[in-house]
C-alpha cells in the first residue's frame, strides 16, 4: 500500500491505486437476457399449441382427462369418473342432451356459424348458446371454463380439427364421459350412479332429460332433486327429445 501524499509533495503516477468503476449489467446482457426469456415464452406457447393437435389423434382410442378434470383432482375437490363406451349409454341422454345443447350437432362441421354470428353479435360478448358440443369438448378438454374472446377464439379451430379427426359417435361419446355433472363428479355413467342409483345405460327419458337440464350449470343444478324451474326446463327437452330422430341418426 503506498504511503499518504503531505502538501507539496509530488506523488508518482504508479502509485495511484484506480478507483473501481459502480459494476453495471452491460445492456447486451440485458438484451441477451430478455431475448431467453421470449425464446423460452414462445417454446411454451408453441408446446400449449401443439399439445392438442398431438392428443386429438390419440384419444380416438384413449380416454381423455379434461384440464377441468386435471383441476378438480389437483384442488382437493375429487375426481370420479367411469368411463363407459357409446353403447352403454342410453339413448334418452344422446337425444336429450343432443336437443338441448346442439340440435344441428349432425348437421354441422364443428360449429354452427349462423348460430355463432347471432350470439357474438349480443351485448355482452359470447356467451354458452354459440357453443356447438365439438365446442364445448375441446373446451373442457384443453382449454378453461371462464368466457371470453380469446377462448371462443381457441375453441372454433379446435372443434373444427377434432370434427374432422374423430365421427360424430366419438365425439358425443367423449362429451359425455367429461362433461361435469357436479362437485368433482365427471361423466354420465357416474352422474348416472350418484344421481340415480344406476348404470348410465338404464336412463329413462326423463332421467336423460334432468342431466341434459343440468349441464349448463352443474355445481347448482341437482338432477336427483331437481326445482321447478329445473323440471320445467327437463320437460321442454324430453318433448324435444322424443323428435330426436333425424337429428341424432348420424351417431
């Protein structure tokens, strides 16, 4: 260490120790940095985008976990579920359910574009009444339960590709061993069991009818002690699925 300079006295340039400069990140570090994190974003992005397309072909033969049923597991909520092939479900609960949620569910290639336009065209932004049941599958499938834009806009390409990956049959067949039926509770054969002490395949028309008129909200609607309100509207889709015939004869 060199000794302290007294007035007067000339110090030599040698011994003058450099003051350390404050340490900063250099901003192409900086650059560089961000520049991971939106490689490592897009790759996610890419993943979320690409784990549909993937898993679409392959549930042709295996059965499905809905992210709703992924969630409900993983909060502590239960997951019962059982699943059951297309031929052991009753057909008061495809006709019913078919009636109620997408009567041109045969019709059309994944969504009912007349019926879209009239909905996105309501104050309020979309809304369940556009959602055709390819829709409403991959939904429940891949996507979140909250509405907005942006998932109606996931939806219709979605619906699109797995209508023309799986038939008409798969598809309500999948539909109906995800859809939630209440608390932790997924699946027709299991609404089927908790609701009405029997298989799914021993339905009866009115008991298809309750399940279809609980759908749209089935943490408050109780199929196996139904409201008023809930009869009534169980009643309008029996009648309508009495007429089912022309609609459902592509399953």
């Amino acid at each position: 260490m060199p000794l302290p300079a007294y007035a007067g006295e000339q110090v030599p340039p040698e011994t003058i120790e450099p003051v350390a400069a404050p340490t900063a990140i250099p901003e192409a570090d900086a650059r560089q940095r961000w520049k991971r994190y939106a490689v490592l974003a897009a790759k996610i992005a890419l993943v979320i985008v690409a784990l549909p397309l993937v898993l679409t072909p392959i549930y042709w033969i295996v059965p499905p976990v809905s992210t709703l049923m992924l969630w409900s597991a993983i909060t502590f909520q239960g997951m019962d579920r059982d699943w059951v092939s297309f031929d052991d479900i009753s057909s008061n609960v495809v006709n019913a359910v078919t009636m109620s949620e997408d009567g041109q569910f045969c019709a059309h290639s994944g969504v009912d574009w007349n019926q879209l336009e009239t909905v996105l065209s309501r104050e309020g932004g979309p809304s369940r009444g556009a959602s055709t049941i390819p829709m409403q599958t991959v939904k429940n499938l891949y996507l979140w339960p909250s509405r907005s834009y942006l998932r109606k806009g996931l939806e219709i390409p979605l619906a699109l590709y797995a209508d023309f990956i799986w038939s008409k049959r798969r598809l309500m067949e999948i539909y109906l061993n995800i859809a939630q039926w209440g608390p932790g509770l997924f699946g027709v054969e299991a609404a089927a069991q908790h609701y009405f002490k029997k298989p799914a395949k021993a339905l009866t028309a009115r008991e298809g009818a309750l399940l279809a008129a609980a759908l749209p909200n089935p943490i408050l609607r109780n199929p196996g002690k139904p409201s008023r309100a809930l009869q009534a509207h169980a009643r309008i889709i029996q009648r309508r699925a009495a007429q089912a015939g022309p609609y459902v004869d592509c399953m």
